[in-house]
C-alpha cells in the first residue's frame, strides 16, 4: 500500500527526493574475509560501494526465502554439473546441425577458460569483457572469468566505438572476447590505446588472417594457453569467494548519457535468480532458446542462472533471431519456458493475428504455430507492454507473465505467478524482499522502490550517482512510477525521466497514451508522443513494415498494414506509398480520436501527429539492444518535425 499521501505534482517530489539520500561511503567496519591468488579482499559493512575489490555484507532477511543460504556463483555451477553431470545443457547449431554439451562437459570447458585466463594474467576483479551473440561459449567466458577472481562483463554488439571504448577502460578488461570479424575489429579499435589487453574470438574456428595479424586468438590457442595451469589453483580462488564479492558487471543499455556500470555480487545474482526457480517450479526437463543479449540482466538471470539452479536444457538461437529467425528456433525446440520483451511480443502477435482475424488460422492454433505448444512459462519485462498483447495472447491460451525491475535489483523485484496473474499489472512483491510506493499523489503514484538481497553493490567508480538512486537504510529508487492496488499488485505509469511537463506545467506520462494509440492504430509500429514544455502534445508515427535482410526496416508495409490499407480502399504496399494517401491520414486522424476519448484529461490529448519514413529498430539506433524506446535520441534526430507542430 502507498506509504503516504501527497497532491503535489509529482516530478517535483522525486527530484527533492534526491536531497534526502545519503551514500554510504566505503568506510564501514572492515576486517579480512578470506583471500585468493594472495590479495586478501577486505569485508566493508557499508551498504553501498563504488569500487569492486570488497565484500559486502549480505542483506539477509530472519526468516523464509530472505534467509536462504547464501552461496557465490562459482560453488553453486560445481555443485549443479555434478548433480546433473550427464543431463544435457548447452545446445548450439552450427553448419545446420545441433551441437549439444553436457553439464560435466559444459564444467571442464569452463574450468579450461578459467586457467586461460589466469594463464593470460587476470587479476582479482579485472574484467573479462564479451561482445558476442548468446553461445555455449559466452557462458563458459562468463562462469569461467567469475571462478578466476575476475568480473564478467557482457558488452552489447551494437554498441557504437566511442561506447564500448568507454566499457573497456571503465572496466579494467584484461580480456575481451568478440565473435564476428566486425566485433573484433570494433574491439581492436576500441582497445588501441589499452595496455597488454588480450583479444579473443569467442567462437571455434579459425580467425581471420588480417586479424590473427594484429594478434586476435582463435578459441582453441586461448585454450591451450591455460595447459600449465593445475585445477587446483582455479579451485583455491573458488574456495575463496564469497557471496558479497562482486562477480559481474552490467551496463546499462544507455537511453541517455553514458551507460553506468552496475556492480553485481554473486548472492544478488544467485538469490534473485532462485525465486524464479523456485516460483516457477523449473526441473531438470525444462527447455528455453536463448537469444536475448547476455549483457542485459533478464538473459543473465533467465537464461544463465536459471540453469544453474534447475540443470534445465539450454537451445542458443541464431545470431540472426532479432532479425526474423527467432520464430523458426521456437518452431523447431518448442521451449517449456520463453522470454520475451514487449516488442517482440508484440511482433509475434503482428505477424499471426492477420490470419487469426481472416478465420485463416484458428485461434487455438497460435499456441502450435509460434512455437510456443508446450511452453509453461512465458515472461515479459524490460519495458511496458500493451495490455491488448497479453489479452491476445491469454485468448490464444499462451499466458504472459510479467516481471518487474531493473539491472540494479537483478532484474526481478515483483512477478506474476500462476494464479495470481492479473493482466495489465506486473505482479506483486517477490517473496524475501519489499517494495514501496515513494511519497504517492493523490492518484496513489508515486516512484517504485526496492529493497532486498537482489539490490546492486553500487555503481563501479561512480559513489555520486549511486548515492542519487539509493538511500542509507537499503532502499533502491527505481525512477519509475507506479501504484499498487489493495490486492498487492503493482502497476506502472512510466519513467519518471519521461514525464511530458507542458507550458501550462501540467505533468503527463506519455507511455499510457501511446500504448493507447496503438491499440486503436494496428497499423501503427510505434507512436512516440512530445510536447515537453510546449502548449499540447503532438505524435510521431512509424507504419508496421518488413525487414530487410540486415534487420534494418525496410519500406515495405507488413501484411497486416496492407491489409488494413485495403480495407481502406488504399492500394499501397510501401510505407512511402500508405504515408501520401489522404485516407491513410484520415485512420490515423479518427484513431486519435478514439483514444482521446479515453484520456485522463484534456491536456493529455494528442493535437498533431506526423509520419516518420521509417520504423525504429535497434540497429538504426532507435531502440536499445533489448528494445526499449531511446526517447531522447528519437526527439534529438526528429526535432525539426516535431518543430513544426508549434509553428
């Protein structure tokens, strides 16, 4: 329930917010806790840190899942490939085949990159950076840099030079993995100026000549660079770990500035990781295709951690999945569990409702053509979803469950379950932790905040801006606003960020109109609405199109938008074609319409709208890589259309 009562304008009270939070600085009570590879790593009772080379204490709850054991991720990987040794793990197609690793197999092969990267000089909380797309080996990269003392640290593949420039340096990477040609070369480029950095091509093969010339390693020669180095000597940093030490770094994908790096210890990411587990009842017999970015914290707790808790079958997509292929791995594997963000939620409904409508394919039917016959558990997160999406899919009989929470509490801070699933909110509290409506308007909204075991260590070198989003006595402020209904169930309104503040300094959060506009817009991709600190709000439309062949939109309307132009008695098949036509404005004019009609007041009605000539996408920069909706970026690179609407 809201913790207090307020009816003033809501922006104004999280930004005095900040003047209230105080930073724990890295003077607590210390005393040595263990050591490895002879560097003793002090114990430090602050509640929050900015640098990785400590042990923080572990927020345990008296009882029930918050005083679960804690363990590091290193014990509980050799624990789960010794009780599951001969199950299978890892599942890769490569050549056209599938290529398949047992749990005992997916253990030594990490142990192998573990004494390579001792071998290659790795010291206790330097960083093994990976850019690549979800493979076995990116795991093995992953858990083999956590059991040689080192940070695992996920690098986005469409991150630009000057970004993953800044993620090399700000890391301390000793060792950077890259999978394609053009990764490593971006990472050559990117790690010029950076001493005894070590170059490695994350996938087997042979590496290309021009880049073995500049001394990349192709994954056998990194191997075999650990051959000298004993079991034992991988096996005494792993005893010496605890769960208050850091293991991972993770990025923030960056929709503005740029990105922090949020510091992950092992019991954060064990503990959090063990709810869903747990919550979801996942066995060893579970099946999940992989293919979200690895260094976004949903795949790391989703598709790396839940296996180390259930011995449960991993499927890597293609790399190419965000791209089209993903439907085909779905088709093929048939997952138990599936997670996927709004968006491409949104694009599977895309492409089966046309047939659904026409009587083409029967509704029943959806569940067997997406791929999706047997899944039992189905997530959704990262970003709002529309609550006409989860209802198509609920009639379909695929239910959606929606996550709730962000890199700095691991991803999970509320969940829906079985039974407790209510479309439209993003569940209820995870069990062992709290969740609290920050100083609620009189609407009940106010800033989401978290506390428990899964929240960050802090950001890496950066005490100011931790000391922004977190408090003294454990609480982590989301920046989003929400509220909660007497039932427990959480809902968002949107970014406290994204707030719209007009001329008439009336507050208004764009996310629910635009979800709005879509479901009255079917033709619509995406409707982005601006007008921060103008007289009315105006909306950029994007029309539903095809990709082309390198994942960027193409100008070639989707089915469902020719069909819709043909109701409407348009011959169009291109976006440059739909966007000239008379009638096409006339949809788009009447479907703001409607949805105006169901705004929360008149200042949150959309007076003008404009098409832009081409869809969002990730690699055009629109999105980041877990598809969430760049709005700065949008409004910096449109400010001359949106200009026009206040001629």
């Amino acid at each position: 329930m809201p913790i207090a009562t307020s009816k003033q304008p809501l922006l104004s009270q999280f930004l005095r917010r900040e003047a209230n939070i105080g930073f724990a600085e890295v003077t607590g009570e210390k005393e040595n806790r263990g050591t490895g590879y002879g560097l003793e790593i002090p114990f430090n009772s602050a509640m929050w840190v900015s640098e990785p080379d400590v042990e923080v204490q572990v927020q345990m709850g008296q009882s029930g899942r918050a005083a679960h054991p804690p363990t590091t991720i290193s014990k509980l990987f050799k624990e789960t490939c010794n009780k599951f040794a001969s199950q299978n793990a890892l599942n890769v197609k490569r050549g056209g085949r599938w290529h398949s690793y047992s749990y005992a197999q997916f253990y030594e092969h990490t142990m192998s990159v573990s004494k390579s990267l001792l071998a290659a000089g790795l010291k206790r909380f330097e960083s093994v950076s990976i850019m690549a797309s979800n493979s076995p080996e990116w795991m093995m990269a992953d858990i083999g840099a956590i059991q040689a003392g080192g940070l695992s640290n996920g690098i986005y593949t469409t991150n630009s030079l000057d970004i993953t420039r800044y993620i090399l340096k700000h890391s301390n990477t000793r060792v950077a993995f890259g999978d394609t040609n053009a990764i490593l070369e971006k990472l050559l480029e990117a790690g010029s100026d950076i001493s005894d950095l070590i170059f490695v091509q994350s996938v087997p093969g042979s590496v290309d000549p021009a880049l073995k010339a500049k001394g990349v390693l192709e994954w056998s020669e990194f191997i075999e660079l650990g051959k000298n180095i004993q079991t034992a000597e991988v096996e005494a940093i792993m005893d010496s770990q605890r769960p208050g030490h850091c293991s991972t770094l993770l990025y923030t994908s960056g929709t503005t500035g740029q990105p922090k790096g949020v510091m992950a210890s092992h019991d954060n990411l064990v503990w959090n990781s063990l709810t869903l587990y747990q919550d979801y009842k996942i066995t060893q017999e579970y099946t999940m295709v992989s293919y979200l970015p690895f260094s976004h914290i949903a795949a790391q707790i989703v598709d790396m951690m839940i296996p180390l808790h259930s011995g449960c079958k991993v499927f890597f997509a293609l790399p190419d999945a965000m791209k089209g292929s993903l439907i085909e791995t779905l088709r093929e594997i048939e997952p138990n569990i599936f997670f996927g963000v709004p968006r491409v939620w949104e694009k599977l409904k895309e492409n089966i409702e046309p047939a659904v409508i026409s009587g083409e394919v029967p509704l029943e039917s959806v569940k067997k053509m997406l791929g999706l016959i047997n899944g039992k558990v189905c997530f959704t997160a990262a970003s709002p979803i529309s609550l006409n999406v989860l209802e198509f899919f609920d009639k379909a009989g695929v239910t959606i469950f929606s996550i709730y929470g962000a890199s700095e509490n691991m991803g999970p801070g509320t969940v829906s379950l079985p039974g407790a699933n209510l479309l439209g909110s993003v569940g209820r509290s995870i069990e062992g932790s709290e969740t609290k409506i920050h100083e609620p308007n009189s609407d009940g909204d106010g800033e989401i905040c978290f506390k428990g075991r899964y929240n960050f260590m802090g950001y890496l070198h950066d005490a100011e801006k931790t000391a922004k989003v977190t408090d003294k006595n454990g609480w982590y402020y989301t920046g989003d606003i929400g509220h909660v209904d007497d039932n427990g169930f959480y809902f968002i309104t949107g970014r406290i960020k994204e707030i719209l503040i007009t001329s008439g300094g009336e507050n208004v959060a764009p996310v629910p109109i635009e979800q709005e506009m879509k479901k009255q817009l079917r033709m619509c991709s995406s409707c982005v609405v601006v007008g921060d600190g103008k007289k009315f709000l105006s909306m950029l439309v994007t029309l539903k199109c095809r990709l082309a062949p390198d994942g960027l939109p193409s100008d070639e309307l989707d089915e469902e938008a020719i069909d819709i132009c043909k109701s409407l008695g348009v011959e169009a098949t291109t976006v440059s074609e739909a966007v000239k036509s008379s009638v096409v404005h006339q949809y788009i004019e009447d479907g703001m319409h409607k949805a105006n009609e169901k705004a929360v007041s008149n200042v949150a009605k959309i007076k003008k709208f404009a098409f832009l000539p081409r869809d969002f996408s990730i690699y055009s920069g629109e999105l980041t890589p877990t598809a969430k909706l760049k709005r700065t970026f949008v409004a910096e690179i449109y400010a001359k259309i949106i200009d026009q609407f206040y001629l």
